[in-house]
C-alpha cells in the first residue's frame, strides 16, 4: 500500500539526473524495489531510494609508483578482487572487524562532510575534498594530481583485455571525464537496473601525509564522475579516507567499512536525508548497535559466507524509520498490525457468503469477464512458448502413466486413448472457461482409486460398468451444482495445512503403493529364475502338421490374470523356462529355441532405473554441475527424459517386457461400444437411482480434490493479480464430469502437481539483480493461451499410439514412483516423521523447534499420523467407498485439535482457523506465548511464509 504521492516520489528520486542513456540500458526491475527491505518499507509508508553500486579504489604502490587500483564493489554483497586469479570473487557476506568501524567513525567526526554537494565534475570535486586548513599548497597540488589518476579495474568484455589505467598522475580533461569505452562494455551495466546510483570510496597510505585524512561528499545532484567507477553511473556518494603509513591493513579495512555502511538499505536510507554531521554518526551508531560480533578464535576470517537464499525481512529496522517520517503512533499501529506475522485481514471477496443463490458464481463470472482479453494478450511472451513445450510433455507423460493404470484398474474399459482424448477435451473446455485458467486438469490419485473401487463394486455384483459410471457422473455434476449455489466453496478457508498434508501424503503413498505393487504382481507372473538357471527363457517354435511352415504357439503364465491388460508384444509366443520348454516338445526341425532374457529380472531392472533417473535428473537442478541453462533443462524434464531414457534402454537390449497396451486406430479401448455410453445397458432402470449413493461420496472426493489444489494454488504467496474462482472451477467440473461420463472419458480435476509447474514455468523475476541476490520474485504471468494450447497438442497426440506401443510399462512404474517419492518429500509433515527418528542434538533446526516443546511437536505429528493410517485402512478394505467421508474428517479433527494445543502451538504446526485469526488480534495471546522484543527470533515474525506444500514437478 503506498501513500498519496509517493509514486510521484519514488519516480522523481530514481530517475534524477540520469542520462537517458543510462536509462534506457537497464532491462528489467532490479532488487530495489523488490528486496525485502523496500518491500517492507512499501508496505509501511517509507519511500524508497535508487539502488546504490558501492566500489572501493585503493591507493597501491608506497613509496614507488603509486596507483589506484579497485579492490572491491558492493551492492548487497561484496565481492574481492583476487588479483593473482584475475577475476572477481564470489559474492559474499562481508565481514568487519570492529575496530575499523570505530577508526572510521573517528576519522569521519574530524573530517570534512559535505553534504548536498553542488559539483558537476569530478574535478570540482577533488578541489572540494583538498580544500582543507592542515594541507600546504604543494601537498594539495599533489594530492589533487594523485586523486585524478586514472585507477585500473578489471573489466573484461567479450574479446577485450582488462582496462588497465595509467601509473603517472596527469590533469584530467573534458575528454576524460566522459566514460571509457571499457566501462560501456561492462557487463555489470545489465546487472543493475534504470535509476541506479553510484558510491566511490578511496582509500589508503601516503607517506607525505602528516595526519589522517577523511572526507564525507554527499552530490546535491548525482554526477558521473569519468573513469573513477567501473560503470558509468551518476555518482551520489564519495568518501576519500587517507593518512602516514600505519601496521596492517588499517585504511583498507575502514574503506571496506564505509563501503559495507553504505550497502546497508538502513544506513543509506539515513545518510540520504541527513543534514548535519550529527546526523550522520547517528546513522553510523544505529549501525553499531545491531552489528553481531564473533568471538576471535572461533571461526576462520579468511572464510566467506555465502549469502542467504532468502534475504531476511527489514521489517524491525524499519519501524524506526516509519517513526521518524510518521511519528510514533504509526509506529504502534504498524505493531498491532502485524505482531504475529499474520495481518488481521477479512477473508477475500471471492470466499464471502453473498446470501443469494449462484451468487458467488456470478460475482465470479463477472470479476474474471473483466479480465478475458487480457488472458489472452498477456500470453503474447516468449516465456509462454516454454511453458508450452514443458506442460505439454508433463501432460502427455501424465495421461500416458494415469492411461495405463486406468487400463488395468477397469480391465480394458478405459485406456490410454480415453487418457488422452479426455485430457484434450476437458483441459481445452476448463481453459476457455474456468476462473483459474492456471490449472491443469488431470487424472488424479484419489479418483484414480475411486474408479477402481467403482469397477470391483460392477464387476462383484455382474452391473454393466460404464452405464453405472455414467448415472454416478450425472448425479455427481448434479451435487457439485447444489455445491455451487449454495456457495459451499467459502468452505476452503477451514482447509489449514494440516488436511492438505494428510490429503497429499494420501495421494504420495498412493503412487508409492501402487507402482511398487504392480512391480510385485509382474515378479509373481514371471519369476526371477534361482541361481540353479540362467537369467534367460526360451523362446520356442513349433512346427504346423504340413512341415513346411512354422506357427507359433503362446502359452500364458500362472498369474496372467494379474496383469490381464499387460501387452507382452509377443504374439503367438511362448515364454518358458528351458526345461519346461523341452517337457512341451520344443525340438522342432532347425535351430528355432532362442533364449530370451528374463522378463522380471529385466523389468525390475528398468523400474529402478528410471526411478533413479528421475531423481539424479533432478538432482541436477540444484547442484553445481553444467551451466544454469542445462541444469534447469534436466531439472524441469526429469520426469521426460527418464522416460526417454528407459524407453531407449529397453529397445536397446531388445527385451520382451510388458508394454503399454493402445489401440491401433481411432476407436474405444473396450472393443463393442460406441463413443457414446448407453443410458441403461444391461443394468436395471432403478440403477440409475441408486447410483447417487456412491455418486454422493464422490462429489465429496471431488469436492476435497479440487479445491484443496485451488487453495494450494491461489495462495497469497504467488502474487495472483486477476483473482481467484473458486465457485466458477467448481462449475466448471460439473459440466465437464457430465460430458466425460457420456462419451466414457475418465473424470478430470485438478492436478496439483501438474498445476504447480504450470504456474513454476509462468514466474516473472526480476531481470536485472544484485551480485549475489537471488532474482526478485514478481508474480505470475496469468493467462489462459499456454494451457489452451497445451490441452490442443495433447488432442493431437492420440495419432502417436504407434509410437506410444513402445513404452514399457515398468517405465512408467518408475515414473510413478518417484511422482509418489517427490510429493511425500516436499511437506512439512515428513520433516516431523522424521524427528520422532532422531536424538534431540541430531535434529535439524527448524524454527517450530525454537518455538514449541518437542514433546508437542511428536503429539502433532503422531495425531496426524493416525489420521492418515485410519484413511489408509479404510481405503484398503471393502468400505473404501466411504473414504472421500474420512478425506472431509480431516477438517474436523483440525478443528478438535484447537483443545488440545493452544494458538500460538497451532500457528507455528499448522495455521489457524478463520475464526481464531481473527480473533487474535482482539484478544492477544497469553503472555506466556508473546514473543520479546529483545529475543533474538523476535523478528521471524515479520518474515514471509511462503507455501509449505510446493510439490516437485516431475
């Protein structure tokens, strides 16, 4: 929230006597004004300054030949010349010893300041900062001639050896106060962004000095002060710190010390609007009072510590500020705003009660109606066309491994061509209509487990499948609708991370379970063969009664009903062992056994291997191997390229295992039926009654499925800009649950892992960022162009299934596995499971640990552990129907659990309901549980929560 007239501030302040030139060459925003602090002090009503690029030129060369050379530059960070590499380090954290910052603190408080400088040169400047009563005439002139040398930097544009500046001291002229051709070609320019300002800081030892030395210049008008600084931008600081020959490195470290002063946003922010010296060495004292001291002795100060991936918030420091702009009592009511780190906000327009039927629905349609070109112009990006390509391939290989299991779980009644036609057609339709275009519908865990529990329930009872399935489609749309009138989604506020936890550690052991069982169920079928027998079967051929030609006979498995829709590709073959091969009279005529290898053995071979693939991938991403662009190539597509890999494993050593089953032309997988399913079948008319029993059950699973994804999706974190529709996707579901019931397509909601990286390939960052700061997250670029197309090129995909025939279906076991392992890693509850498993000096340190008794953290994590055993079970014996039941208790036992753990317990396992965080800052909590200004993790509470359950990709 900014005040009236800030925006016209921030402006004027950024874009002061900058040249066009400089800012134009900027490319993007930089971490100005998207770092924690300038967020901070947007929210808070303190204008924010143009990023300031410090350098610190150090004289080098006593008695000899003196020359100025850069040592070092900052912006958040520091990074050191390492002159005998010829390179720049690292950024890093710099550190300080304290007794450069009070030497420095000296020297300033006897020095000269100037502040609001009205210099226009850097010659002008050098005359200001000579003009003191303790130089005589001559030793001015040479100091003046010494500060306009030409200092060397290390520059290195493409084909262009490092600027190297000259050692003999010479006036500088007009043509010399423009910038050099090398600092044009700096490649630090495109790091910082329009508006951008420069610092320069001089340091170091003359012998002819008699005392120190020290100068303060702050430009009433930024200048570009020549060849001083690396790149050419306007200079708004300058701090010249010199005197006689001293032990160590005295005048290095107290420049280092102004430069670190000046990088800090806080000091800046001060030293900006000071008007005096006091002013000043008041800035520098509230520096003093928050820097943190290591003992000596217990670290390595030739150590560099990496900077934090997330830079903390400057919420503390700034309050300080906001007092001094607005006085204290905005101070105090920024406190009682945000005590806990959870602003006291009313739930958002979209999730408030209209009191009228389809009222929620309406106001949906009319906020998104706003926004509908712009979805589509918005997606006028390049970014988008690698979105596309991505998503395409995670959906494809997500509609090929849910296509096969589908297979098997309905014995044939559905396929992968119902996979794929069904995702083109839903995805496409929810695209064009939906109020969060950014989702990707998709076959999900828990659905997947209800169609299989549908069809044991048919065939049990002899009912004709797919007319059952569409009266359960039919009544489902018909809840979901009731769902939406009644506006059942402002529901979703009472979906805290404890049911999203349980609800996808669900869907986790789900893949987990079933990729490992149908491992097992194909090792049954085909056992791997003892010690005693080569990893090989025979292939065998057997002579027809004529003698002239040969014809080949198949002879199936002892378990082959486990695995009924597996194509072995081995038509009219025979897969034995040798000796029953020979037992069966497998000697015709010529040479015509051939061995074969095993199938299991080679099965679980290639399981394990795209399994692990799939991790190593990923892996990739996040290690310090190959450049940034290929890791985050093999990062995104593990998932693909595992595939790829396995697939081209498998046709390599030619092995015979199972692959997936497809159909060879444009037509149903179940062979007999039409598109369109019949109304009745062969089942009686009262059926279609009866099926609103389990239908009921399903619209809850529904319900639980896609609007925890739409919660997990929409959350504030991301930075959505066009709202949410949480009432229009229900509606949007019900239509299309209707549609893919009739043409016998398997039932779609949103995918939450799929979705996540559609919105992960869709963020805008900052292009332009500081020396070791991670790129500024922006938002999200919302539109619906990227998923439209995606679900259109998955429609086209059908026409691959001579292609698709190839996959191994152990392959696709492996990826399913690992999907189950990523998702289960990513939460906050496998990091509690995993406490109950170490000593209490063995354990990570997680910030819930500072804050809650670790006897409270195992009660937590225990209750939800029984909770997601209870759901398991259930799932796992003939009431599995009643599971969505047990899906919807989940928000039950959130609310019990206000009982037994207190709110300050909750918000840091959890979060709190929506009665109780409003309710806090009403009441408070108990002093007991309020957190000291003084303690040293008093400030977490002001740092950004970002989502807890951000599931890998692929």
């Amino acid at each position: 929230m900014k005040l009236p007239g800030q925006e016209e501030f921030e402006v004027s302040s950024a874009c002061e006597n900058v040249p066009t030139e400089e800012l134009d060459s900027g490319t993007g925003s930089g971490p100005s004004p998207n770092s924690p602090s300038d967020t901070d002090r947007g929210e808070l009503g303190v204008p924010k300054d143009p990023l300031l690029f410090i350098q610190l030129n150090e004289l080098l060369g006593w008695p000899q030949a003196l020359e100025w050379r850069e040592t070092g530059r900052w912006v958040l960070f520091e990074e050191k010349l390492e002159a005998g590499a010829g390179r720049w380090s690292v950024p890093h954290v710099p550190t300080l010893a304290l007794p450069s910052l009070q030497k420095l603190r000296s020297l300033l408080a006897e020095g000269l300041v100037l502040l609001d400088c009205p210099v226009q040169s850097f010659l002008e400047l050098v005359e200001q900062v000579t003009r003191v009563d303790s130089l005589s005439p001559e030793l001015r002139g040479q100091l003046q001639a010494l500060l306009l040398q030409r200092p060397q930097h290390l520059i290195q544009p493409t084909g262009t050896r490092p600027c190297q500046g000259s050692a003999h001291p010479r006036e500088a002229s007009h043509s010399e106060e423009a910038p050099l051709k090398e600092q044009r070609q700096n490649p630090l320019r495109r790091k910082l962004p329009p508006g951008a300002e420069a610092g320069a800081v001089l340091a170091g030892e003359l012998g002819f000095l008699v005392q120190p030395l020290g100068a303060f210049v702050r430009l009433r008008d930024p200048v570009v002060l020549g060849p001083l600084i690396e790149v050419p931008l306007p200079s708004r600081f300058f701090c010249l710190l010199l005197g006689p020959s001293t032990l160590g490195k005295g005048y290095h470290e107290m420049g280092r010390a102004m430069a670190v002063l000046l990088s800090d946003p806080q000091f800046q922010w001060s030293v900006r609007r000071a008007s005096n010296l006091h002013d000043l060495l008041a800035a520098l004292d509230a520096f003093l009072e928050e820097v943190t001291v290591l003992p000596p002795g217990r670290w390595d100060p030739t150590a560099r510590i990496a900077p934090p991936k997330c830079l903390p918030s400057q919420h503390k420091r700034i309050l300080s500020q906001l007092r001094e702009v607005q006085g204290p009592s905005a101070r105090h009511g920024a406190l009682a705003e945000d005590r806990y780190g959870h602003r006291p906000q009313l739930p958002s327009p979209e999730l408030q009660r209209t009191g009228r039927l389809f009222g929620g629905l309406i106001q949906d349609v009319r906020r998104k109606a706003s926004w509908y070109p712009s979805d589509f112009l918005d997606a006028l990006h390049p970014q988008c066309l690698s979105a596309v390509l991505y998503i395409y391939l995670a959906t494809v290989t997500n509609a090929i491994t849910f296509g096969g299991l589908l297979g098997e779980a309905t014995n044939g009644a559905q396929g992968v061509l119902e996979s794929f036609l069904g995702t083109a057609v839903a995805g496409a339709a929810f695209c064009l209509m939906a109020g969060q275009p950014l989702t990707i519908l998709s076959s999900t865990g828990p659905v997947l487990v209800f169609e299989r529990l549908l069809f044991s329930f048919s065939r049990d009872y002899n009912l004709d499948y797919l007319p059952f399935r569409l009266w359960v489609g039919i009544w489902v749309a018909t809840f979901c609708l009731v769902l939406v009138a009644t506006e059942a989604s402002v529901l979703v506020r009472y979906f805290t991370r404890f049911t999203e936890e349980g609800f996808c550690a669900l869907i986790s052991l789900i893949f987990i379970y079933d990729a490992v069982g149908k491992m097992l169920s194909l090792t049954s079928a085909y056992p791997i063969q003892s010690p005693g027998y080569p990893a090989y079967g025979c292939f065998c051929q057997y002579p027809d009664l004529g003698g002239n030609e040969s014809q080949w006979m198949r002879t199936e498995p002892k378990d082959r009903d486990d695995i009924s829709s597996m194509d072995l590709g081995l038509v009219n073959a025979s897969l034995l062992p040798p000796p029953e091969c020979a037992q069966r009279g497998g000697r015709p005529r010529g040479p015509s056994c051939h061995a074969v290898p095993d199938i299991a053995f080679f099965s679980l071979l290639l399981f394990l291997t795209s399994f692990l693939l799939a991790i190593a991938l990923k892996y990739v991403k996040t290690s310090h191997f190959f450049p940034s662009v290929v890791r985050k190539v093999l990062g995104d597509f593990s998932s693909v390229l595992a595939m790829l890999l396995g697939c081209g494993l498998d046709s390599f050593l030619g092995l015979a295992t199972p692959k997936l089953t497809v159909p060879s032309e444009f037509k149903p997988t179940l062979p007999g039926r039409g598109w369109l399913v019949s109304p009745f079948g062969t089942n009686p008319w009262w059926l279609s009654v009866a099926a609103a029993l389990p239908a009921l059950l399903l619209s809850i699973l529904i319900f639980m499925d896609q609007q925890i994804t739409a919660v997990i999706l929409n959350r504030a974190e991301y930075k959505l800009r066009k709202g949410t529709g949480f009432h229009l996707d229900l509606f949007c579901v019900a239509v299309l649950m209707v549609l893919t019931s009739a043409l016998g397509l398997p039932w779609y909601v949103s995918a939450t892992v799929i979705s996540l990286a559609h919105m992960d390939s869709l963020r805008r960052e900052s292009r332009a960022c500081a020396l070791g700061e991670p790129r500024s997250f922006l938002g999200i670029r919302e539109q619906r162009l990227t998923g439209l197309v995606v679900f259109i090129l998955t429609g086209t995909s059908i026409f691959l299934a001579p292609v698709l025939k190839f996959i191994p279906m152990p392959v696709l076991y492996g990826i399913f596995l690992y999907m189950g392992v990523a998702a289960i890693g990513s939460i906050q509850f496998t990091k509690r499971v995993q406490l109950l498993l170490m000593p209490a000096k063995q354990q990570p340190d997680l910030l819930l640990l500072r804050h809650v008794p670790l006897s409270r953290v195992h009660l937590f994590t225990a209750i939800q552990l029984a909770c997601l055993g209870l759901l398991w079970i259930i799932k796992s014996t003939p009431a599995a129907i009643i599971f969505p039941l047990m899906l919807l208790g989940l928000v039950g036992v959130r609310k019990a659990l206000e009982r037994v753990f207190s709110p300050q317990e909750l918000l840091w396992l959890d979060e709190l309901m929506p009665e109780k965080e409003r309710s806090i800052p009403e009441k408070g909590l108990e002093p007991e549980y309020s957190l000291s200004g003084d303690s040293e993790d008093s400030e977490l509470m002001y740092q950004p929560r970002a989502p807890e359950i951000n599931i890998s990709v692929n």
